[in-house]
C-alpha cells in the first residue's frame, strides 16, 4: 500500500500532472518539493515559486516523510 494516500495534504487523480501525487488543490507535484530541496532550495523559496502551496501542507508533507522513515522500536 502507498503511504501517500494517507497523507491528506496530497492526491492523485489520473486526470492530472499524469497521476503525479500533487499537493492538493493544485498541479504542484509532491516531487517538486524534494526536487528543488535537493538542489539548494528553501521552503520559502519553494513557496514563494510555487503560490498555489500553502506552508501547512509543506510542513505535513516533510513530517510524514519523516515518520515514514522511522524504524519500528523491537519489542
């Protein structure tokens, strides 16, 4: 199962940016963010270029990467 659909900050829909998760509410790919962070970017300035992104759902978008990221502790 993709983690993606549990994260209520991006969608899909076929019909838009070819199926690309997006950030929802616009056309902005997810991968847009980790693009422009690999290469230097601030969130602001991510924000600033991308007016449709609200700050909120870049914040939940990088905190539920991170979450994902997290080992499960052994019992």
């Amino acid at each position: 199962m993709n983690f993606w659909l549990q994260c209520k900050s991006v969608e899909q829909n076929p019909k838009k940016v070819c199926g690309a998760y997006v950030f929802r509410g616009t056309r902005v790919p997810v991968r847009a963010l980790f693009e422009n962070l690999e290469d230097g970017a601030s969130v602001d300035e991510f924000l600033e270029w991308f007016p449709g992104v609200a700050r909120s759902q870049v914040e939940a978008v990088l905190e539920y990467t991170s979450a994902s990221l997290e080992e499960p502790v052994a019992a």
